[in-house]
C-alpha cells in the first residue's frame, strides 16, 4: 500500500461522504426495532432500503432472505449482498445489523430518535451508531474503492446484514447453515463493535459469554406466622440472600469455584470516566480486584437481576416458604458455558444454608469469545487502522456479549474474524440520545477500503 494510494482513497472517501452521511439518515429514519412487541414491517422496509442501498452501489447478487427460529417461525429479513472474487482473489465477509433497539422513553432523549440530529460532529438517532453506521461503513468502503465500476475492488465481497441481532438473533445458527455456501469467506469483518476513543481505533479481542438461570429456594410447605414460629425457622428471602451472598468474596469478586478468569487487558479504564459513566453514587466503592478493564472484560461477573419476593404492599406477618432469584453470569473470555452452568450449579448445592432445599435451573448460554493470537488478517487490520487514524489501534475487550459470533467461528472454522467498530465511549448504543461522531464513521470507511486493498494484496 503506498502512501498515494491512501491519499487517493481518503480523498475519494472524504468527498463521498456527505452523500453516505444522507443515507445513514434515511436509514435512520426507519424505526426497524426488531423486538417482537413493534412493528416488523419496519425491519422489512430497513431490509428493502438496505438492499435497494447494496444494488445501487453495484453489487450485482442482492437477495433479502430468512431462516426460521428454534420456535419454527421465520426469522427477520436478512439482507445478503454479493460480488465474486477476481480470480484467485479471497473474499471478505461484511456483517452487520439494520435492526435496532426500542427508542425507550422519548422524553429522556433530547432529539428524536427516528429523526436523524446532526449536533457539532455527532449524528444523532436510534441506530445512528448500533448499527446502520456499520452498514453504511461497508457500504462507503465499496464506494471508495471505485464501486459501482468495481474496477479497484481486490476481493470478493459478500455484504451480510442482520436483521434481528437486537432481538438475540434467534435466526442467525440456522441461517448460516441454509446459506453456508453463500456467505463462506475467507476472512470475515463485523463492523458492530466500538473504538477505545475519539481519536483512537481498536479492534475487539475478546467479548464475555453469558450463562443465565433461576434458584428456586423453598424452606416451608407453606407461609407460617412470623410469631408463632419465627425465631427457629428462617424466612425463604434471608436465606436467598444468604446463599446469593456466598457469590462473591468481600472484596467483590466472583466467588464460584471453577471459573476462568482471563489475563489483563493492555488498556484501562479511567476511574473517574467510569464513576460518571455507569452514574455510581458518591461514596459507593468499585467492586473486585485488578485493572477496570480487566474486572469488565476478563473476569466474570455475577448478577442477581430478578428476585420473586412478596411486594412489601402485600406484606403480611408470615414466614416466605419459598424464594426464586434469577441469576445472570457474565463469562470470561476462554470459559466454557456449560462448565460455568456446572459450577454455578455446585455451589447452589454446596452453599444452601440450613438444609434448605435450593434447586438451580439452567437458562440461555451464551459463548464467549477470544481472538486468535495475532493473524495475518489482524495485522492487516492494524496496518489499515493505523494508516486512517494516524494511531495504532489498541486492543479492547467487551463485557458483553455477541454469542453469534461463536455461532460464525463454528460454520467457518477456517475464516479469520475481525471484530471492528463505529462506536466511541459517548455512543450510547442501546440508551437514549445514541449518536455517532462523523469524524470517526469517515475513519472507519478509510479503515475498511485499506482493509480489502490488503486483503487482496494477498494476506
Ligand atoms: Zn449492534
């Protein structure tokens, strides 16, 4: 890659850009919440104006295609965009999603959220960031290398976008089993995560798991009076929250045996950032050991989300007989779900208090994921990165989850995966006021052009 042609493409892209901007808004204006209580007639108008989007930039296989859920019903509308490889060219797979979250509350944002607001350098709107800026990023990348000709583009390309990735993606393990000989790649770019900060790229190398499920504690056949027996009978919710506080140590860290914990991320947090962020009250210390960084992305973390307790409305002078919490445990990178259900399970059974009979039932599990050591396909990512931001990009955990990316590692065990991002810590995906800094998406496109020119310079 010469330094000419990265003037040429971040010229083309910065004078492309003001029309890419317009279409990320048209896309914005579409509400395509995928949840199942809203309108799904909007995703399927996201999935026509995305696809309309793909045709006009001259990929000439444009198809909007469905798998059907575990429950049997179809899955929400994909759309699958393609250009074959040159000859002895590899092809790239770019994913992302044209569903979004509900907007919430409108009153707690401060523009509309279906109306595109461009305040300073930052667009704001439902999906202006998670995700129609990574559909929008794919689409400038073709754009600038010279798509609708296509006489610059070194690769096959095939464009993949979800259309139910907020909704758990219900779809998507049988999707890729449908349309496994369509979207096969050699390396694969899912333009849905984050940078570490205006002004500095990474590359997500790691995203926790999940294991979810209930305990069902019960003490009594049925509620007694508090009078009568209390005082040698304990009630069902002091011994729940006895067994829940068996989960972590003093210190705040997760206390069940046999999980995995990761090593040290190479960036932190900002303690002060973190505070104001996550809106942690004066005086509230921080939970667990070791870097911030390393406590969201490479430890596991433990919650109780939900308890089924008599509402103190309804309180009456009796002893609970029974009590059910659900439990949700986020993963380190490299554990593995059904051990960490395993575990759970052990210590509800080793640490129910008094005899009590606590019973654990295993919920949804998700797979965590870790990036290979350092691949010809991330290196070229960081060269690409570090030529459009002027910065070598770091790498960043996530803390959350995305288990369809194990679902891609698993059909294509043999495409390298790349995790990238047009999100920024002021992004706000999923919250009110969402919003994406133009400055960076331009970034992120120049990024994504020099990512397919090395590609096909050969990995
Ligand atoms: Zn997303």
């Amino acid at each position: 890659m010469t330094t000419d042609t990265t003037a040429a493409l971040r010229a083309r892209v910065t004078e492309q850009f003001p029309a890419l901007q317009a279409d990320l808004e048209a896309l914005v204006r579409i509400p395509s919440v995928s949840a199942a209580a809203f309108d799904q007639q909007h995703v399927a108008a996201s999935a026509a104006a995305t696809a309309q989007l793909l045709r006009d930039a001259g990929l000439p296989d444009v198809q909007i295609l469905s798998a059907p859920r575990p429950d049997g019903t179809p899955g929400a509308p994909a759309v699958v965009a393609r250009r074959p490889a040159p000859e002895g060219a590899p092809t790239v797979l770019l994913y992302a999603h044209h569903d979004v979250q509900p907007p919430g509350d409108p009153a707690t944002w401060d523009t509309d959220p279906f109306e595109p607001t461009q305040v300073g350098e930052r667009l704001f709107g439902r999906g202006a960031a998670d995700d129609k800026a990574g559909i929008v990023a794919h689409l400038g990348a073709l754009r600038a290398l010279g798509l609708p000709d296509g006489a610059d583009l070194p690769v096959g390309v095939t464009v993949f976008l979800e259309g139910e990735e907020e909704s758990g993606s219900p779809s998507f393990r049988a999707f890729l089993e449908t349309y496994r000989d369509l979207l096969a790649a050699d390396v694969i770019v899912v333009a849905d995560s984050t940078n570490w900060k205006v002004g500095v790229p990474a590359l997500t190398t790691s995203l926790r798991g999940l294991v979810d499920g209930e305990i069902e504690l019960r003490v009594l056949d049925h509620a007694v009076h508090s009078g009568m027996f209390g005082g040698a009978v304990l009630d069902a919710v002091t011994l729940m929250s006895r067994l829940v506080a068996t989960f972590h140590d003093d210190a705040g860290d997760v206390a069940i045996e046999g999980l995995v914990t990761a090593p040290e991320p190479e960036v932190d947090y900002d303690e002060a950032a973190f505070r104001a962020d996550s809106s942690l009250l004066d005086g509230v210390a921080l939970a667990g050991t070791g870097t911030l960084s390393g406590r969201l992305w490479s430890k596991p973390a433990l919650s109780v989300i939900g308890m089924d307790v008599t509402s103190v409305a309804e309180a009456s002078n009796t002893i609970a007989p029974r009590c059910t919490a659900k439990i949700s445990l986020r993963l380190a990178p490299g554990q593995d779900p059904a051990a960490a259900d395993a575990a759970l399970a052990a210590h509800v059974a080793k640490h129910a208090p008094f005899g009590v009979q606590a019973a654990w039932r295993s919920g949804e599990q998700g797979k965590p994921f870790l990036a290979p050591g350092d691949t010809a396909a991330m290196r070229a990512a960081r060269a690409a990165f570090t030529e459009a931001w002027g910065t070598a990009p770091v790498d960043v955990g996530v803390g959350g989850s995305i288990p369809f990316i194990a679902d891609l590692l698993e059909v294509f065990p043999d495409a390298a995966i790349l995790v990238t991002g047009v999100e920024d810590p002021d992004s706000r995906a999923h919250g009110a006021n969402e919003s994406v800094h133009l400055g960076e998406l331009q970034n992120v496109v120049l990024a994504e052009a020099l990512l397919l020119t090395k590609v096909g310079e050969g990995l």
